[in-house]
C-alpha cells in the first residue's frame, strides 16, 4: 500500500508537534514494513531544511528504496488559506500521487480523493475546552477546520484517553474511529548526567548556580505560568531559588512576560535545544506542570525519564501521564501547588521516591511502541481494502 505522510510541522515547528511529527515519522520509517511512504511538505522558505530532512530519513529508513519525497511550493500559512480557509478542492494526491492512505499528524486533512482513506491526529481540543486562552482569529480558524477535518477522517488518532473522551463529546466521534496512541521520549532523556553538565547550563543559560524549579512549554495562557509563578513567591522569597521557564513566547503571552519581568527570580530561556533540554531537566529540584489541559504532556514523561520529580495538574491527561509517579494539584489552586511545590524542595525522601517511581513510569512509553501501534492499524486498513 502506498501512503502519504502530511511532514510539514515536522519541518516547520521545533517543539510539540514538530516533535511528535518528527519521532513518530522517525520510527515508522525505521521500522521494517512491506508500504510505500511519500512525504509532503509545504516547504516553501524552508527548502534546505526540508533537503536535509530528506537525507536524514533516506538514512535511518529501513526500506530507503520504498520512500519517496514530494514538496508542495508554499508556506504552511498559504497551505492552510488555500485548503483550510478558502477550501479550494484541489486534492493533495496532485502533489504526492495516487495513494491508498493520507496521514496527517498536525489537527487537519487536505482535500483528499475519495478513495483515499484519511488518517488524521487530533492532540486535544483546548481550543473548544479553553477557547478563552487562545486568540478570536486563531480560536475560530481551528472551530472550523479541526471538526470539519475530523468528519471526513476514517480513522483519528488521539494523544491519551482524555482526548479520546472529549472527542467522543464534544466532536460526536464514534469510538471505534478512534485509537489513542500514546507518544514516546525523545533520544537522550536520561537520569544520567554529562560530564560538567551545571557548569554548562550556567554558562549558556545563567542556570544552574542556584537551584530551581522548571517548567518547559510553550508560552500562551493555557500553560498557566501566571499562577505558577504566584505560588512559588512566598516559596522563593524565603530561599535562594529560581523558576526557570522554557518555551517561546507565543499568542497572548504578554500578561505572562510583564509577571515574569515583575519577578527577578523568573527566568524565561525561550526555545531550548534538544541538546541541553535533558540537563536542565535533571538539574531542576521539581518539575512544574500546572496546565489547564493537555492532551498528553510531552514535558512531564521527559522530566520523569530525567529523574526529576514532578508535580502536575489534575485535569486532562496529565494525571494519565504521570499515574502515581508525581504530586497532582487543582490548576486553580494557587496554595496547593505553593503546598506541593514546598514538599518538594523539603522533602529529600519524596523527592527520591518520586524519582524512581517517574523512572518506572517512564519506561512505559516510547516512540518505538507508537510506531508499531500505528504500523498495525494501517495493516488493519490495509486488509479492509476491495
């Protein structure tokens, strides 16, 4: 069977689902399987990082031979104008060729040939749960294109049970159209440390020197930095301690940077790279998550295979992720998370409990099990075919 693979956020987007993009396409290629792949990428203004992508995925495919690479001559930007907002019915088999199956990772399908069996990743539905932490503009792009996307899918993909459930209810999805299909670490989350790794992170970053408290994600009002950073101001003010934020400022995130600016313990590293991510998280005394919700939460199941303790929010899928490897805590409850927060940086015993009970959970989870997830559902589709 030939497939296509929708690999635009893996080019386009270094975190979340450029991540998620990026590993999971990895495995599935490194993995032996009797289908062609064609990759499409919306690749213009990114042409020599799409080249160097296509070199990187030649080598690690198990079948090079049966991978094919198409490129689609706009931004992602134009893509979605053209297939999203003005719904143009031009089908993205003009671009890969004729395939039995379209797989996109990234929330939305392109206009498909009829017999093209659409599979499609939804990684949550804040925008409906929490549509006040995104922009007017970007809230109403993804309320139409994201449910209009999922009734044509045969088959949806859902990061964890959480987001299954809400499309169940919110989307009215029947629940044999969808599997949840769990993501997996990134090479290199360990609990092992490098060599002088303290003294880089403060060379690079300013961190390091005191200890500190992390939180990694994109920031936009979904993440709920704003009440984290009010929870850990009595808890900061009385010790020589840092919060330390990684994620690029994103929608409305200016409420969040004037808090941070307020607070001289604060400190926001932007986008990091994978390289150093790992050391930040094994250097962190606590591991921070007070999201409003999340449809999985790559984040936590790092800082648990780094050996950090963590503390997350009760709501959406986290407290999936995390099972009884980490402290849960109300999003809204500002005083439990100042309550957890200070067990955590008093407690050396629960901060080692949790450590080798995160290390456990995090075994449970990898790209390499996605991958062969996904491999058996395309042969399920693949049997089902006249």
């Amino acid at each position: 069977m030939r497939i296509a693979i929708d690999d635009t956020s893996a080019i386009r987007q270094g975190a979340g689902i450029g991540r998620y993009a990026r590993e999971l396409v990895d495995a599935i290629l490194a993995e032996p399987s009797p289908h062609e792949f064609v990759l499409l990428a919306a690749a213009a203004g990114v042409r020599e990082r799409w080249e160097q992508e296509q070199t990187r995925l030649r080598a690690l495919a198990a079948a090079p031979e049966r991978l094919d690479f198409r490129t689609l001559p706009l931004t992602d930007d134009w893509a979605a104008r053209l297939w999203q907002r003005l719904r143009l019915p031009l089908p993205a088999e003009m671009i890969t060729g004729n395939v039995a199956c379209f797989y996109s990772p990234d929330f939305v399908l392109p206009p498909l040939r009829r017999r093209t069996i659409a599979l499609l990743t939804v990684h949550d539905l804040s925008f409906l749960r929490h549509p006040e932490t995104f922009t007017p503009a970007l809230r109403q792009y993804l309320q139409r294109a994201v449910p209009r996307s999922v009734a044509r899918a045969d088959f949806v993909l859902a990061d964890s049970c959480a987001t299954r459930e809400d499309l169940i209810e919110l989307l009215h999805v029947p629940a044999e159209r969808i599997t949840v299909l769990y993501s997996g670490l990134s090479a290199g989350f360990t609990a092992t440390p490098e060599p002088e790794e303290r003294a880089r992170l403060q060379a690079r970053y300013g961190v390091g020197a005191r200890p500190y408290l992390l939180t990694v994600g994109t920031v936009q009002p979904r993440k709920n930095y704003v009440r984290l950073m009010e929870a850990c101001d009595p808890l900061i003010a009385r010790g020589d301690m840092q919060l330390v934020i990684v994620g690029q400022p994103a929608w409305l995130s200016e409420p969040i940077l004037e808090a941070a600016a307020q607070r001289p313990y604060t400190r926001l590293l932007g986008f990091v790279a994978d390289e150093d991510l790992p050391a930040l998280y094994r250097q962190a005394t606590a591991f921070a998550f007070p999201s409003l919700y999340e449809g999985f939460g790559i984040p936590i199941l790092e800082a648990m295979a780094c050996g950090t303790p963590v503390v997350g929010s009760t709501v959406s899928s986290v407290p999936e992720v995390i099972g009884d490897a980490g402290l849960l805590v109300d999003p809204l409850d500002i005083p439990g998370w100042r309550a957890a927060l200070q067990r955590l940086c008093d407690d050396s015993a629960l901060r080692d409990e949790l450590r080798a009970r995160g290390l456990r959970r995090a075994t449970e989870f990898s790209w390499e099990r996605a991958a062969t997830q996904w491999q058996a559902l395309i042969s399920q589709i693949a049997t089902s075919q006249p």
